[in-house]
C-alpha cells in the first residue's frame, strides 16, 4: 500500500465517524415564546390582558383606619373613642363584545372595630352588559342620582339604601340625557333587611315583590338635573329626589331635595339611619316618624378645592321632622392615594330636644 491510498483510506474513515457523531448530536428544543403582561388601556388605567385571554384585569383597594369621636347616629352613645380599621380588595374584568363591553366588579371588605369586633362583607358584585346590571351594588335611588355630599358622614339624613340585588337599565343618549330602571330585592339573603337602622326596618324574607326604582337627568356643560323615585313594595309607599349640580371652577355645588309619600311612615326611601333615640322625647314617647324625613328633606353642599392636595368639603341637611345636621372636613392628600381626612358632624333632634356633635380622624390609602 502507497501513501496515496493510505491518506485517502484515513481520509474516508473520518468522514464515516465524524457523520456518525453529527447524526447521534442532541439538538436543544426551542424555547416556548413568553407571552408578557399587556397593558389594556380601552377601560381606563390599571387594567392589563390576562395572559393567553382577550379580558382585561383590574386589581386595587383600600387600606382605611379611623378614630371616632361620638357617634352622629347615634345620640345616646356613651362611647367617647372608638377605632375602626377596614381592608378592601376590588377586582374588575372587562371583555370586548359586540354588544359593548363585558365588565364584572366584585369589592369584598374586611372590618375590624374596637372590642376585637370583625366582620367581611361582600359589598358590590355585579355583571354589565349593554346598559343592563345584575347583582349586588348601591341602590340607583343613590348610586343615579349622586351622595350626598363628600363627606363621611353624609347619610345622617337618610338618602336611601345603599347595597342591595337588582336588574338596571341604564340609558346614555350621548348628548346628555340620561335614565335608568331598576328593581330591586334587599330580601335575597332570606335574612331581613340590608338598610336603614335595624329597630324600623320590616322587610319580610317571603315577600317576593321587588322594589321599583326610575329616574331620568340632563347634564350641560357645567350644569347638571337629576330626579329618581323608589317605590317600597312592602310598606306601599315610596319617595322622590330631585337634585341640581353645578360647578363654578373655583368651587362645586348641589342642592338636592326629597318628598316622602307618606310623612307619617318610615320606608326604603325616606326612612332613617337613627338610633331609636332621635324619635324619643324627653318624656320616653316615642314617634318613629320623628326618625325620619317627615313629608320632606333637603340636602346641600359645597366643595372647594384650595389646591392640588387639599378640599374642603361641607353638607348641610334638614329635615320636615326639624333634625338638622351640619358636618364639615378637610381632604388632605400629603402624597399620591395617601388621604388624611378630618371630619365634624353636628346634629340638632328637635322632637328628642337634644344636640350632639362627633368627629372622625381618618387615614386611607388607596392602590
């Protein structure tokens, strides 16, 4: 054998081995693509894509915890201090249809007050679509027509129940027109009332005609009417509110007022949020009417943002009944969602010949 054969003899059987070596290689797999968090900016801010879905996520809350001097609903109090504290999660998901937006809501609350007494509360939860809500939030008797006032205290006169289930229809003309329909059921727990100081309340858990409740308003420029009326299926009577806003630049306002349909009976839309103590005379006679509106309440207020950081903010309310209430506070925000607000209520009950006056200390962050 030559040199020729041999180099190329050497020659092949490298070939052979190298493309024996090249066939048994391991190949590493391609990485699976990372799908990041998208930021869906449609709903408004804070809301991001669930990842691998086309709805939109919201996540926030409240950190709150206040002292409490007296107790506004309460003239009989004789706890000088409490201190309450409240953690609140909010959860929101909305989805692109083609009847408009698919959004759900749901807060769940947790309290903690003095005395180690806690409690959890699923607040407001909720399904909208196409104008229609179904669930459980606010009355449309408030939630429509707009509180009363922005202030702690703003239900001393009783503006209507608050968390309740309910079918809405909500209608925006887009020129600014607006009216809803609503029935309502605070009897769906089968456990009484959800409203209103607990001594007045009468809903039945077998009673299964809903509560009505209807408004329209009109919004213009700096301008805005509103008027709702509810209707109480069980006591068969019911109330209305009309109310005007107005904001003038350096301050807003409004005036809102209400007619009861039957001054002489409490009920879900004139009814009150008092200790039993309001409607008792100084001779132990007691008038539950004296609790609430009688045939009439008012309401007004005024807001007046001094700068970027601070509010103050005052109601006034009074009532056919003659209670009177005046409260006033100071909305300080020393930092983003960081809110330091103190607030004083003064009450004036004719029918009892009393007058008391609290005060709360609040500190809430918001996220």
């Amino acid at each position: 054998m030559n040199i020729k054969s041999l180099l190329l003899g050497s020659a092949a059987a490298l070939a052979a081995v190298s493309g024996a070596h090249a066939a048994d290689a391991i190949v590493a797999a391609e990485p699976e693509p990372v799908e990041y968090v998208r930021i869906c900016d449609a709903y408004g801010a804070g809301y991001f894509f669930i990842p691998g879905t086309e709805t939109c996520l919201k996540i926030g809350g409240k950190v709150r915890t206040e002292g409490e001097w007296y107790d506004a609903y309460n003239r009989n109090s004789h706890n000088g201090t409490l201190w309450h504290t409240r953690a609140e999660l909010n959860v929101s998901t909305a989805t692109d249809t083609e009847y408009g937006p698919l959004k759900t809501e749901t807060i769940v609350r947790w309290d903690w007050h003095d005395g180690n007494a806690t409690s959890t509360n699923l607040l407001w939860s909720y399904i909208s679509l196409g104008g229609f809500t179904v669930g459980k939030k606010d009355s449309q008797y408030n939630s429509y027509i707009g509180y009363a006032g922005d202030v702690i205290n703003d239900d001393v006169i009783y503006d209507g129940p608050y968390e309740l289930n309910q079918i809405t229809y909500e209608y925006d003309a887009g020129n600014g027109f607006s009216a809803v329909v609503s029935v309502e059921d605070s009897n769906s727990s089968g456990s009484g009332a959800s409203y209103g100081a607990s001594w007045w309340t009468d809903d039945k858990a077998n009673h299964y005609a809903p509560d009505v409740v209807a408004g329209a308003g009109f919004k213009s420029g700096a301008w805005g009417f509103k008027v709702v009326g509810g209707y109480d299926s069980i006591v068969e009577e019911g109330a209305i509110k009309a109310r005007v806003d107005a904001d003038f630049g350096a301050f807003s306002a409004f005036l809102m007022g209400g007619w009861n349909t039957d001054g002489d009976k409490l009920n879900k839309y004139a009814g009150t949020n008092q200790d039993v103590s309001a409607c008792t005379a100084p001779n132990g006679t007691v008038n539950a009417s004296k609790c609430g509106w009688g045939d009439w309440a008012v309401w007004g207020g005024a807001s007046v943002p001094v700068n970027d950081k601070l509010k103050w903010n005052v109601q006034l309310a009074y009532t056919d009944s003659k209670i009177f209430e005046a409260t006033t506070n100071i909305k300080w925000n020393p930092v983003k969602n960081l809110l330091i607000e103190p607030e004083l209520t003064y009450v004036h009950y004719d029918y009892a010949n009393d007058d008391t006056v609290s005060g709360i200390l609040r500190f809430e962050r918001n996220f």
